[in-house]
C-alpha cells in the first residue's frame, strides 16, 4: 500500500547548479522506481542555516511531495546517505488528515 510523504533535501550550497538539477533529477527517478508518484517539487533556492553545519552557513533546499511504497524506499534513502552534495535529508510519512489536505490520499489510494 502507498503512503503519502514530504521529503525535504539541502544540498551544497557550494554546487554547481548543474549538479544540483542531477541530485533533484535523480531523486525523482528513485521515486518512480519504488513505485511512487511525485506529486511536486518545490525549490526553495538558497537558505541560510541556523547553525553551521560541515563548516557551511548555506544550502539549497528542495522539498518533494509523493506517494510510493514505504518497503521499496531504501535505494532512495541509501542515496541520499551516500551522496556529497547531499548536506541533510528529511523524509516525513505523512498524517492521514495532512495528506488528504494536500490530495495526496487520493493518489495513494490509487496506487
């Protein structure tokens, strides 16, 4: 069965922006491939840290909302584990009430 999830990722605020669109593309594609269904992808662009964080005051920060299969997500997790340019991630199972808020119990129920 699919959940409806957020997954927040802040990436180095030192990349290219080539390589920040590789990180999102390939993001994108581990999603589909466990199955999920990307809802949207929100680039909030350059934000300052509250602290410093590997020395850096700044990162790039991409919030993606999908539904997919919670057993076939560990590719993606392992990426972003491995991944230089990633700085942090967040991956959020999204409440029933919030998910339906944002329609994605609907696609989830789809699936």
């Amino acid at each position: 069965m699919n959940r409806a999830y957020e997954l927040m990722v802040i990436i180095d605020a030192d990349v290219a922006d080539a390589e920040n669109k590789v990180v999102v593309d390939r993001v994108e594609e581990l999603i589909g491939a466990a199955g999920g269904e990307l809802s949207s992808t929100d680039r909030w662009g350059r934000r300052k840290f509250a602290y410093l964080i590997n020395h850096k005051a700044e990162g790039y920060y991409v919030v993606f909302e999908f539904t997919a299969d919670p057993a076939k997500l560990d590719p993606m997790d392992r990426f972003l584990r491995l991944a230089d340019e990633v700085v942090r991630h967040k991956l959020i199972r999204l409440p029933e009430a919030e998910a339906e808020r944002r329609s994605l119990a609907a696609m989830a129920a789809e699936d």
